[in-house]
C-alpha cells in the first residue's frame, strides 16, 4: 500500500469507529426510550409485568454505557481526534452519562407502578402523570431524532419544552400536596405519585442535557446554564 | 534548542496543564464543598441569609465548570494524552459534572431554607437532615481528598459510604410520611423536609461517582454500576 493510501485506510477505519459510536450511542437511546415509555405504560395500568420488564432492562442498559465509554477512550486514546470529531466523540460520551441516569428514572418509575399496583387503583394524580409523561417521552425522542440528524433546530425546541415541562411539574406537585391534605389516608399513595413526576421531571432535563450535546457537536457552542432565549440566539449564531 | 530539550519543555508544559485541572477541580470542590454546609446549616438555622449566598456562588460555579471543561477538551485536542493521562483528563470532565450538580442539590435545599424559614420554626425532621447532612458532607469532603491525593482506599471508603447514607435517607423518609399522616397540616413543611432529604441523599450519590472516577484513574477500572463488595474487590485487585 503507498502512503496515500494508507493514509486513506487510516481515515476510513476511523469514520467507521466515529460511525460506530454514533450508531451504539441512538441502540441505546432506544432502548432506554422503550424504558421510559413502559415504565409510564406500567404505573398508568397497574401492570407490574411491565414494571419487571423495564427493571430487567437495567443492566443492559448499564453495559451499553461501559462499552460505548471504553470504545470513547479507545478512540481518543488511539486515534486522537481534533475539532468536530473530538466534539462527537466528547458529546457521545457525556450524552450516554444522561441516558444512563434516564434509565435510572425509568427504573424508579417502574419501583413506584409495582407498589402503586398493590394498593389497588386511584384516578388521582394520573392525568399529570399520562400528561408529563408524554410531553418528557416526546423531549427524549426529539432529542435522540437531533442527535441522529445533527439538527439545530430541533434540539432548539426541546430545550423550549424542558421549559414548560418544569411549569407543568410545578403545578402538579401543588395539586398532589392539596390531595393529601383533604385525604390523609391518601399520603402514602400520593408520595408515590410524587416521586413518580420527579422522575419524569428529571428524564426532562436529562433530555435537555442531549439536545444541549447536540448544540455544541453541530456548532462547538457550550450552551449549558443559559436561559432557553439565551441558547436559541447563541445556537442560531 | 536541541530535539531532547525541546521534548523535555514539551513534557513539562504538558506537565503544567495536567497540574491545572487537576488543581482547578479541587478548588472548584472547595466552592460546591462550602455551598453543601453553607446550605445545611441555612436549613438548620432557618438562615435566609446564608441561603441567599448559596445561590449566589451557583454562576460561579457553572462559570467553573465550564472553563475547566474547555481546558479538558484543549489538552485533548493539543496534547493527545494516553494511559494515565488520558484517564486523569477523561476523570476531571466527568468529575465537574458531578461537583456542578452537587452545587444544583445544595441551591436546591438553601430555597427549601428559604421557604421553611418563612414558615417559622419545627423540630420535626431535623436530626435526620442533621445527620444525613454530616453524612454526605463527609463523603464530599474524603472523596476530594482521594481525589487530591489518588487515594484509592479512601475513595472505597466514600462507596461504602454511601449505602449507609441510602439506608438511613430511607428510614428518614418513612418517618416524614408519618408525621405528614399525623398532623396533615404539616404537610407542606414536611415536603420541604423531604425534598432537602432527597438533595442530600443525590448529593451522597454524586459524591460516591467521584470516588469511583479516583478508582478509574489510579487502577483503570471502571466499578460504576457495581456492588460495595465487588467495588472493594476489584478496585483491590
């Protein structure tokens, strides 16, 4: 092989690494919006099979992280990327640290459905369960959509929903704290439900988190900590 | 110049860079480390005023992280380190994630602070902040020191812990849902207990993450998503 050559070996071996991660980083997006969507699914039909379904996830989730961190390290390590593709490298190894955390959310949802089934079924606080929970599973699924086509504009619009996810999060939990009060008998149920929206709410900026990533791997603009007006003109700039 | 000196000044600047984040995270510990006990003892003394400073070092915290973070991602850029180094740079950016959201958990429990102390005072629930507060305040604090000193035996020590701090947040919260069934007008006041109980039950966690990235940059192990026993085995081993 002449040098040309090799060197073009070198660099197609590498795209296909870069490529790899990319490819390893959406499977277990996947998976992890499969847990999120079933834990929802298991605490709205008091389907504790669900619940088991999404907890045995849990450890395959956690070796989709390690491997796909061990193969970041190998790459920065051996292959010593520059610019944007230390930029993907770095946004894919921070954006598996969230889907790792949004796995952990999923789980504690899935705990909360398997001791919500025992007590028996309840209508209170399901509407803002069925209703946060879709709005953060849609955050999740832009977010790994931008991440896939390195889109701007839509990683833009999930910072905006995180915005009106933490409103909507604020007004139930006021709601919950109003329901114990009038039923005592209905605390630990309700702390329950509780818990079960801060998880939500959390997988919501977990979601933010990505659609952040994504920003700064498109653009190398660090957009984290600023006002969403703040990151939709730094991000169009 | 000739070539060896030149690699020597090389290796030396290199040298520099490594010292600084790694200097730069510790001091960026200490500010998140002063927010965690400025924001227990605002909670304990009903403090409005040590809680409004609280929140007032959050930017300079963020600003931190950030500019640590930039530094992170030029010397892999620049300098493409490997082995040990590559670990050290890979453990920094991974740590200040954690120590930015440690200083989250505490501006969180300084405006529980804030809140509670409008409501004038309550015994009820302190001795557990109190002591879940001492708690993960010392797991910080030695998970710095392994950090500072690549100490893996004291970054064990913070994984182990951090499982007594899970069972004891656990009784903690029984006990508030207890109260809140006993006297349902506390109900509002307890959730702000229970909600400083759970930042610093998260806080415990981030601390046990910085023990673990010590364990992966002195032995190249990764023992996230592993047991108590298997850590001490293989970070051991």
């Amino acid at each position: 092989m002449d040098n040309m050559n090799l060197d073009q070996h070198i660099s197609q071996r590498f795209n296909q690494d870069l490529e790899e991660i990319r490819s390893d980083l959406l499977e277990m997006g996947g998976i992890v919006e499969n847990q999120v969507v079933d834990a929802i699914a298991a605490l709205m039909d008091a389907d504790s099979e669900k619940a088991s379904k999404v907890l045995k996830t849990e450890d395959k989730v956690d070796i989709k992280e390690k491997s796909i961190d061990e193969e970041c390290t190998q790459i920065l390590a051996r292959r010593q990327p520059a610019a944007s593709d230390l930029r993907l490298v770095l946004a894919v190894s921070k954006t598996i640290l969230d889907l790792e955390r949004i796995g952990d959310e999923a789980a504690k949802i899935a705990r909360y459905a398997i001791e919500l089934s025992e007590e028996g079924e309840s209508p209170r606080g399901y509407i803002e369960i069925r209703h946060i929970g879709n709005c953060v599973h849609k955050m999740l699924h832009d977010a790994l959509d931008a991440f896939a086509r390195f889109d701007v504009e839509q990683a833009i619009k999930v910072v905006k929903q995180d915005k009106s996810v933490d409103q909507d999060y604020a007004t139930a939990i006021r709601e919950m704290i109003t329901y114990m009060f009038e039923d005592p008998h209905s605390i630990t149920r309700m702390m329950n439900i509780i818990w079960a929206l801060r998880a939500l709410e959390r997988i919501g900026d977990h979601g933010r988190n990505i659609a952040e990533q994504v920003i700064y791997l498109v653009k190398g603009k660090d957009v984290r900590h600023i006002s969403y007006k703040e990151v939709k003109e730094k991000a169009r700039s």
